[in-house]
C-alpha cells in the first residue's frame, strides 16, 4: 500500500512550536513548505529501512512513529517513539550513513519529507535552525545514554514504571484528579521490547501495577492513576 500526498503549510502545522523551524518566521517557512513534500502514511507502513541511505529529514507534523532496530540475530527492538514536531533521519543525513533503524508508522500520521540538498542550505543560511538540531542531537544522546544505563541498572519492574512515566510526559492527556491517559496504541509486545523484557514478564508486571492501584485499564489503554508511586517504584530522581 502506498502512502498518500497532501498539501500541508508550515505555518498552519499543529507542531509548528515544537520543531526544529519553530523560530522561522512565517516567510521563510514558506519556503520550506514550497521545498517539501507532505505524505500521509498509514498504520503500519515505513517512512525509511534500516540500511537504506538517507535523501533528506523527515518532519513529524501528527502521529506517532516507531524507530525499530534490527539485532544480527533478526530481533526487532524499538530504540524511541517520535510524536508530531519530532525529526527522523536526522543523524544518519548529517554523517553521511545508511539508516541506522527503521521507522515505522504507529498510526495514521502526516510526515514531511525535506530534501537533503536544501535543508543543509537551511541550516547553513539559518543560525537557529543549525543550533536547534544540534540540541536535538544532543538530547537524542542524552536519552540513549539514560536508557543504556536503565536496561544494565534497572529490573524489568523499575523499567516498566520509568517507561509509562515517559509516556505519560510525550503522550498524556491530564484526565483531572491525578489520572492520565497514555493516548498512544502501543501493543505489549511493542512495550515489551521497549523495556528489554518478555511479553509473559510485561503483562504479569501491568497486572501487578493494576493491583497496586498505580494504573488503570481502558480496554487497551492504559491510566496512570498514582504517578507519586510510579515515580518511587522507577527509582527516579525526580
């Protein structure tokens, strides 16, 4: 199935303040707009593969998208979940490598696709565009490092609570008196992965997190309904 085309202005962007263009004024993000293409791409289908060589960034404008990782052993892992005013592709443009991952649509999402060509221009004409990926490549490193030293530190019960506290700051909606719903669709098998753990490990962990009260179940989603007692049981330092 292929994804779909649209016409998608930066400035009418729902992202607009979150990305890497958000100090652009609105002439030069016509600009971009008129040096990019905008695709809608549906669950399950890929925006690049693991191995692949980059043509140019990918703008998260709405969505969420998993950036899996591929072992010498055919084991999928996901290294990160990008929402809208994320970039993808970034790291392996800017050194001139093939795709380290692959990214993947976790639901329908719209995504803008820069050529490599002008969005090195960019970042050579604009200061504050050059100096915003460089926080973000930089963030990109902090959070490898935090998740490096959580899966050789931590036990699967401390990862499981530090992942949903993660999720509830990129993807919570605030449902009033403490409570708040995790609004992404992730499976346990995704989740699993995400933690370094087995599926069997992770639902006996969620059902243990739902008898102590610290979250809740809606069908599918999951509701943090004690965050205090999440941040203790991940062994924070918050």
């Amino acid at each position: 199935m292929k994804h779909s085309r649209e016409s998608n202005a930066c400035q009418n962007c729902p992202s607009r303040g979150e990305g890497i263009f958000c100090d652009l004024e609105n002439m030069e993000l016509q600009d971009i707009s008129e040096h990019k293409v905008t695709n809608l791409y549906k669950k399950g289908q890929t925006l690049f593969v693991q191995g692949n060589h980059p043509f140019g960034l990918y703008c998260i404008s709405s969505g969420n998208i998993k950036v899996t990782k591929t072992g010498p052993d055919g084991k999928e892992s996901i290294v990160r979940i990008v929402t809208g005013g994320d970039v993808l592709g970034h790291r392996s443009l800017f050194t001139n490598e093939y795709y380290t991952a692959t990214a993947t649509a976790l639901e329908d999402s719209r995504v803008c696709f820069i050529d490599k060509k002008y969005i090195l221009k960019v970042i050579q004409d604009k200061p504050s565009v050059a100096l915003n990926v460089i926080n973000k490549l930089s963030r990109d490193m902090g959070a490898a490092e935090s998740k490096l030293t959580s899966l050789h530190q931590k036990n699967v019960r401390e990862r499981l609570a530090e992942l949903l506290l993660l999720l509830k700051e990129s993807h919570g909606i605030d449902l009033g008196g403490g409570r708040f719903k995790l609004d992404i669709k992730l499976t346990r098998e995704e989740m699993a992965t995400m933690i370094g753990t087995a599926n069997e490990t992770l639902i006996r962990f969620i059902s243990e997190f739902k008898d102590e009260q610290m979250i809740e179940q809606d069908g599918k989603t999951i509701i943090i309904s004690d965050e205090e007692k999440l941040i203790e049981w991940a062994n924070l330092n918050y």
